[in-house]
C-alpha cells in the first residue's frame, strides 16, 4: 500500500468520526472530494428551487384580491429570493461560483423542485402552495437543520422559521376559502387535487429508488429518509384538511392503526421523471424567465464589478 492511500484512509476515517460524533464539517476542514459534490448538488439544487419558486407564487401578486393578502403574498415571494441567496452562499463555500452554479440551471444540467413547474391556475393555488409545498418544505428543512455540513444547517435554521409563517399564511387562505362560499370551498379542493400528489413527489423517489440515499446517510448530509419524511408529511397534513372539510384525492387514504400512519396510494412516477427531464407544463417557461431576469440584471452585476474595482484601486493608491 502506497503512503498516500494510507493517508487518504486515515483522513477518511477520521472524517467519518467527526461525524459519527456529530461534529460539524466547516469549509476548512478536509472532506472527501464526492462529499463536497454531494454537497454542492444538493444545495445549488435546493437554491435553485428557492429562486425558481418564486415564479408560481409572483404570477398571482398583481391579483391578489386584497390589500393584506397583497402584502403578505409580496413579503413570502421576497423570501424565498431571500433563502436562495442564504444557500447560493452555503455552496460557494464549498469552492462553486454563483455563475457556475446559474449556468448549470439554466443549460438544463443542475434540477430544481419538480412541483415548481406546475401552473398556478386560481388564487386558491396560492393557498395550497403556501399549505402544500412550504409544509413539505419545511418537514424536509427541519431535518436538515441538523445536516452534517454547518454552513447548511445554519441557513436552515433561519429558513425554517421562515419557512412556517409560509406554511400558516397559506393554510389560513384556504381555511377562508374552505368557510366561504360553495364555488370559493370548490375552488379550495380543486387547488387540493391538482397539489396533493406533485406535493408528495417533493421527498423524491422511494428510498430503495433514491440514487443518492445511502450515501447521503451515512454522511448524515440527510438525516431522514426521503419515505420516513413523506410519511411525516402525509400524517400532519392529512388532519389540516379534514378540519378544513376538504377531502383528499386519495381513494387509498386511510389511518393504519397498526402502523399508527396513514396509508396512502401509490404515486405516479411516470409523472414525476416526465416533469423532473424537462417536460412539465411550465418547465420551458421558468427557464425561459429566469434567463429573461438574469440577462436584465447584467448591468446590475456589472455596476458592482466596476465599483469594487474602482475600491480595490483607491485603495492601492492610499497604500502607496
Ligand atoms: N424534484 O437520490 P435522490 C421549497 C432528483 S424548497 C426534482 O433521492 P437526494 C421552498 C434528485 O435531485 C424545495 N428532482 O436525491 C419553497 C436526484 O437527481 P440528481 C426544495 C428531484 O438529493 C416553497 C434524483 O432525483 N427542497 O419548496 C426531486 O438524495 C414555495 C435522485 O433522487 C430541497 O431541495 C424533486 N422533488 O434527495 C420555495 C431540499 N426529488 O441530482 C418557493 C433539499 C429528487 O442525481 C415556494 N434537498 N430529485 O440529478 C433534499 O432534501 C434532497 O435533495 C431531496 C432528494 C430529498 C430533494
């Protein structure tokens, strides 16, 4: 055996203690190279999803039917802005640009959430996002906020405070909805049928399918299993709608009293690899957008160039 492999080995061993101690891994300390690519997917992807996010919930902000839901709606968008760029800087930490990680969302070659390219039909939709897809969300980011990596936990824990007041507002919309009149409750579970099932997707495929699990596991990048978190999901969110008087769409749904869990139907994964390779009804449009966003920004990022050079060569001249 080579000098450098035992040297590899015993870095990785002791790599693997720190984290078996639950200690945390800083940018400084020495990680396995696929760690950091792991680390770097998931978040670049998670930050993607963030800013991409903003796009089903912003095409309802002009709408909102009134001033207060305005409001709220406009600070939950801001927010989501918000935790894309708290993770876009937990990735750079681990050696990625921000425009390497831009250039790969937008050439199709980094994913985002597959629910985001789902279409926002009616302000009910706005509801079920909130409910839904942040209370997938968030039972997804508590988990994380133990994530082995710190720069990640930690953003995590700002997000999932966050994270729960999109929840409520959400929830609380479709309360309103559902205690309103006869087409405003049907506008509440139509929202419900077409959100339920992508919201389940969100945990990705069943663990014996995930590519990723074990590994990530055993780093303890993840926590939870992505069917322990969907199950979690299903349990809290079931009782929600049935408090709302709404049902959902799931002739399978019942409570398993052995199991203390709700079972559920099985999930359409052919929907799920369509809309995840690109071909969702809106997954052309967010792209599209993005770029349009991203190339009108181009003289903001060029405006900061110029100043901090115009600092760094002041700077120079007070020094000589
Ligand atoms: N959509 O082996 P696994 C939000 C991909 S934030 C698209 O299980 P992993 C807030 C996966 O990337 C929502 N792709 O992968 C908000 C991998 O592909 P790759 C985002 C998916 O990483 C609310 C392949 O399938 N949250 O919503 C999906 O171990 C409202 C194999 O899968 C996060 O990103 C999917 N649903 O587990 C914003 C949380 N699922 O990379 C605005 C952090 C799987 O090999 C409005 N991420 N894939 O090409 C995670 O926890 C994990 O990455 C999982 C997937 C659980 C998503």
């Amino acid at each position: 055996m080579t000098d450098s492999s035992t040297l590899n080995e015993d870095l990785l061993r002791r790599f693997q203690a720190r984290i078996d101690a639950e200690q945390r891994i800083e940018p400084k300390d020495w990680m396995p190279e696929a760690y950091r690519r792991t680390l770097v997917r998931q978040i670049s992807q998670h930050a993607h999803s963030e800013v991409i996010g903003m796009q089903p919930e912003g095409n309802w902000i002009l709408r909102a039917p009134t001033l207060r839901r305005k409001a709220v709606l406009l600070a939950k968008v801001q927010d989501e802005g918000g935790h894309g760029l708290y993770l876009y800087s937990a990735a750079e930490t681990l050696g990625v640009s921000r425009e390497e990680m831009i250039e790969a969302l937008q050439e199709g070659k980094a994913k985002y959430a597959s629910i985001f390219n789902y279409p926002t039909l009616t302000w009910a939709d706005i509801g079920a996002i909130g409910w839904l897809v942040d209370g997938a969300a968030i039972v997804n980011q508590i988990s994380l906020q133990r994530t082995s990596y710190g720069p990640y936990a930690r953003g995590m824990v700002r997000i999932c405070k966050e994270e729960s007041f999109h929840q409520r507002q959400g929830y609380e919309l479709i309360l309103a909805l559902a205690q309103g009149s006869a087409e405003q409750k049907a506008m509440a579970q139509d929202a419900l049928n077409r959100w339920w099932w992508p919201s389940l997707m969100m945990f990705g495929p069943h663990d014996a399918e995930s590519a990723h699990s074990a590994q990530s596991m055993t780093w303890k990048i993840k926590r939870q299993s992505n069917d322990e978190l969907r199950q979690k999901f299903v349990d809290q969110t079931v009782p929600q709608a049935e408090f709302a008087g709404l049902a959902v769409p799931d002739p399978l749904l019942r409570w398993n009293e052995a199991r203390g869990h709700y079972d559920f139907g099985p999930i359409d994964w052919d929907e799920f690899n369509r809309v995840v390779s690109g071909n969702g009804m809106c997954n052309r449009d967010r792209l599209t957008h993005h770029r349009r966003a991203h190339d009108e920004g181009e003289w903001v990022r060029e405006a900061l160039r110029v100043h901090e050079e115009r600092k760094r060569s002041r700077a120079a001249q007070d020094a000589a």
